[in-house]
C-alpha cells in the first residue's frame, strides 16, 4: 500500500491500482488541506486565481446514501465530500455565467447547506454521480445542483469531490431513463 496523501483524510490505494490505469506514482501531486472556513477558501481561492491542489471538506455522504450505491455496488473513495480550488474557480466561470447557469461567487458558501439539506438527492445513471439537490431562492424553476463524483481522480487522489457546482432547472433532472431520485422530491 501507497502511503496517503494528507494523513488520516484519504484511505490507502494500491500501487497496482494506479500500475492498472496507467497514473505513475510519481505524478501523485499531494493534496494541501484548507483549516479555515468555506467562506475562506473560496475568497482565497478567487484571490489567487490559480488552483494549487487545495482541498476544502464541504460535508459527508449520509449512510443511507452510501448503503443506496453500495447496494448498486458502487463504494465511493471518501464518506467525506471535498471540493477543490480548481472546482471553485470552475463554478463562476463566463461560460456558465452566460447561460444563466452559474452560481454567484458571493453565494457558493451555501454549498455546505446544499450537502446538509438537500431538496433531493439524485442518481445520475449514467455515470454514478450523486447530485445534491436545494432550491436556493434563485427563481421558480432553477435549483441549485451539487454534482458529486464519488470515486474523482484528483492528481492520482481517489476523493468523493464536488466536481461541479452550477443552477438547473427543475425539469432537466426530470428524466428517469437518466436519473434515478434517491431521496427527497423535485417539486
């Protein structure tokens, strides 16, 4: 077993894991964990306008939602849900503000309540991550989304991380041929 890459945060991998999908060892980039509050990180990290690899835990998979995709036999890497400065800096980028879809800089600290109480959370069927779903007091048809990938790569780092953050509309997340809703409602 590989030693971890910030001690006690993320679970061991085995070097054959990384042999198997082609990640050499050496590209590992140890992640740096932010101490301070939400608040914080995002303005250091719009401060800084360039990701460093820093991580900021953002909340937990609820065990009823990890026993749900264990029964789908889908483990995720970390119960801890992380998000890191790259995904920060991602979520209130021009593309997405221009479609109407990003949420404001100064509103992203609401995502650790988003995690703690959600409106739904749902199943994306094709690739197995988890969105957490809040209605933010947008508009009547846009909620905001946290999409978590629950087995991300992050510099050969095996994390459950929010890998976007963005607003949808209420009848996008509709379509049971492509989401599955695990708990909660859309309406």
């Amino acid at each position: 077993m590989t030693a971890c890459f910030i001690e006690g945060y993320f679970k061991p991998v085995r070097k054959s894991a990384y042999r198997d999908s082609g990640i050499s060892i050496r590209k590992i980039k140890p992640l740096k964990a932010f101490d301070g509050s939400l608040q914080e990180f995002i303005a250091a990290t719009l401060k800084a306008k360039k990701p460093d690899n820093t991580v900021k835990k953002i909340g937990t998979l609820s065990a009823a939602v990890v026993k749900d995709l264990s029964k789908r036999k889908i483990k995720p890497a970390t119960e801890a849900i992380y998000i890191n400065d790259k995904k920060i800096l991602r979520a209130g980028r021009d593309a997405k503000a221009t479609k109407g879809k990003s949420v404001a800089p100064e509103r992203l600290h609401e995502i650790e309540g988003v995690l703690k109480t959600p409106l739904a959370i749902v199943r994306d069927k094709r690739t197995d991550d988890v969105i957490y779903i809040y209605a933010g007091n947008y508009d009547n048809n846009r909620l905001i989304k946290i999409v978590v990938d629950v087995d991300y790569n992050v510099g050969g780092n095996s994390v459950s991380l929010a890998k976007s953050v963005g607003l949808v509309d209420k009848g996008s997340l509709a379509d049971s041929r492509f989401y599955e809703i695990l708990y909660g409602t859309l309406q």
